[in-house]
C-alpha cells in the first residue's frame, strides 16, 4: 500500500478549531506526497502555533486506511512570554 492510499486526518481541540476557523488559517497538507508516516511526538506549526501528536488511531472508510491524529491544544509562538 503506497502513502497516498491513506488518508491522514488532523483532530485539533474545539477552542484550536475555533481559533482556525476564526483567524481563516487554511491547514497544509503534511503528508501529502511524503512516504514517512506522522508518529505520536511528532511537532505541527499552524498558524504560529505548535500542536504535537498526542495520539494515532487507524480507522477504515469503506474505501481506504484513515490515520486520525489527536494534536495537543496549540502553544503560542516561541517568543511568548510566561509569566
């Protein structure tokens, strides 16, 4: 089975798929064309936001494998301050 027969679907939190539908930030397409699969840990940049596979569950469609990611709430950019 090539890469391209899975379909790999991002999971965000409710309040990180507000902030996206919000802000209109359109999410890449990670995978697409790559043959190294996502793994838990893995880190995702969206919009100045960094989320990380927190868990992978494999689900079928009736026609194709679908890899389902569950990412972590998104942290600001790097150059926040915590205080």
């Amino acid at each position: 089975m090539d890469q391209q027969d899975i379909r790999i679907v991002l999971a965000f939190s409710v309040d990180d798929q507000a902030w996206l539908r919000r802000s209109s930030i359109p999410v890449p397409r990670f995978w697409s064309g790559h043959s190294v699969p996502p793994v838990a840990g893995d880190a995702l940049r969206v919009g100045g936001r960094q989320f990380i596979i927190q868990a992978r569950v494999w689900e079928h469609d009736g026609q194709f494998p679908v890899l389902k990611l569950y990412l972590s709430g998104g942290h600001a950019e790097s150059d926040t301050v915590f205080g």
